[in-house]
C-alpha cells in the first residue's frame, strides 16, 4: 500500500535511477505500526515481504540517511551536492531492509549506515568526481607516507613526509587539504573477499556471514585484525580522530571542538590517517597475495 501523498518526494539526480521517497512527514502507515516491536515487524517482513511494513522501515530511518549525507558532505568540494549525497544514500538504506537480518545481534541503525555510507561512495566513485590531478597527488602523498613508514620502521611527522617531498609543512597541509575528499572514498576500497564477495569496506564489519562462504569469513576475520592493529599504531592523535569519526559519530567540526583544533586541521589529520591506514593494508595485502 502507497505511503500518502502529501509526503514530498525527494529529488533525485542519480545516472538514470528512479526517484525514492524519503518521507517528511507521518504517514498513516507510519502511525499504524508505530507502537509495535520492532523486532516482531521485522521478522513478519522478512517472511512477508509486506510493502506496507517496507514503508514503515524507510519512513523510520528516512532520517539517517541525510545524517550520512551531512557528514559525507563535509569532507566533499563545492560542486559535490548535498541533495544528491541524500539520493546516492536512498538507496543504500532500500537495500539495507532488505538485507537486514533481525537474528543477527546488532541494531538496524548500526547496519543502515554502513550500507547508507557505502551507497553513497559507490555512486561517487561511478561518477569519477575526483579530479585526475588530484588523485594523483593523493596517490603520491600515500606512497611517501608508505615508504617512509617501511623504512624506519615508525610513524613519520609532518616534517619527514614534507622533507620527502620537496615541500614545506604549510603547502603540505594545503595539499591534504586539497586531497580530503578523495580519504572518505578511500575507506570503501580496502580489502578485496573473493570474486563473488566483492570488495570489504574499512569499517563495513557487519555483513551478513550468510552471503560469505568459509573461506571468506576466515579472511574477513583476518583483515578485521589487521584493520584494527594498523588503527592502533596511528599516532594517538589521529587514531582519536577515527575513532571519533567512525565509531562515536562526530563531525569533523564536533572533533575539532573535542581536540581543541581547527576543523581545517581535523580534516588533515583525518586524511594522513587515512592514507597510512591504506598504505600499511595494501602492503599486508600485497604480502599475503605474494605467500
């Protein structure tokens, strides 16, 4: 049964995807079921399908995905639209109802924004919004972090990777300035499971173990070890930063106010995190690829 019309729909500019509704007002569906348990009316939809109990489930947690999209949007350049960060993200929440296992011990919310944040990357990386000269420059600044970090052995400052790269802390931290956003897509392109498990996100660790074979859940096991140390051996500044980010859900502005910084300075942090996290996984990767 259809949602009531004087719900607005929102606009939609995905490549050629029809429009989804994200619900901003109480619909008379929404007041039916409203009251009941949440678990019991996902275990009825699960063995339903009932469209009606769908409705209910997006205009639930239409909310989050703006929430995602708001946070997204932070780390994004101008010509990147919020408006359209909340269209990529409808979809992600579709797909996160029905994928959602009421069984498996972890909350709706939890799950939707994993799938909210990884449909909205994945839109943008089909689109290639990245400019090529700014992905190499990203490309450039991981290596040296990487190659750095390899041969002494230790996290290396600001100064060591300017050094390294001919140019001084201020026009480095101007570059990862520049280089933020591509950090957030970063996050989506860690690890690969298997060809027919796709690619592992960096903090996506809740899939259902039902779409992944032995095999797959062993490694999957293995790369959350891996994710976790490499965390661990940031410098205790920048692990707060993702640690804030990803796991308590801050903005970067909310981080600042925590760290007693700037936001500007926030996002650097959280774009040299970010690239030694990705330059010591790919290393493991490549390692464990060559055994």
């Amino acid at each position: 049964m259809s949602v009531s019309s004087s719900n607005q729909k929102m606009s939609s500019k995905t490549s050629g995807k029809a429009p989804v509704k994200i619900y901003r007002k109480t619909s008379r569906v929404y007041e039916k079921y409203k009251n009941e348990n949440e678990k019991e009316l996902w275990c009825r939809y699960r063995s339903t399908a009932n469209p009606e109990l769908k409705a209910f489930f997006v205009e639930q947690y239409s909310a989050l995905v703006k929430y995602v999209a708001g946070k997204i949007a932070i780390g994004m350049p101008q010509n990147v639209e919020f408006e359209d960060l909340v269209s990529y993200g409808s979809f992600g929440l579709l797909d996160a109802i029905e994928k959602f296992d009421p069984e498996r011990e972890i909350k709706f919310k939890t799950y939707a924004m994993t799938r909210i944040r990884g449909a909205v990357f994945d839109e943008l990386r089909s689109i290639d919004w990245i400019p090529r000269s700014i992905r190499q420059k990203a490309k450039q600044v991981e290596e040296t972090i990487s190659m750095l970090e390899n041969k002494l052995g230790h996290t290396v400052d600001d100064e060591d990777i300017a050094k390294e790269m001919n140019l001084s802390v201020d026009d480095l931290n101007s570059l990862l300035t520049k280089i933020s956003g591509t950090s957030m897509i970063s996050l989506n392109d860690i690890w690969y499971l298997g060809e027919d498990n796709g690619e592992m996100s960096f903090i996506e660790t809740i899939e259902s173990s039902a779409n992944l074979n032995p095999d797959s859940l062993i490694e999957k096991e293995e790369v959350k070890g891996i994710v976790i140390e490499a965390i661990q051996n940031l410098p205790e500044k920048e692990k707060k930063v993702i640690v804030l980010y990803y796991y308590e859900d801050l903005t970067l502005k909310e981080i600042g106010e925590v760290l007693d910084v700037t936001e500007s300075r926030i996002s650097q942090m959280h774009t040299k995190a970010i690239m030694r996290l990705r330059g010591k996984l790919m290393c493991m990767k490549n390692a464990l690829k060559n055994q």
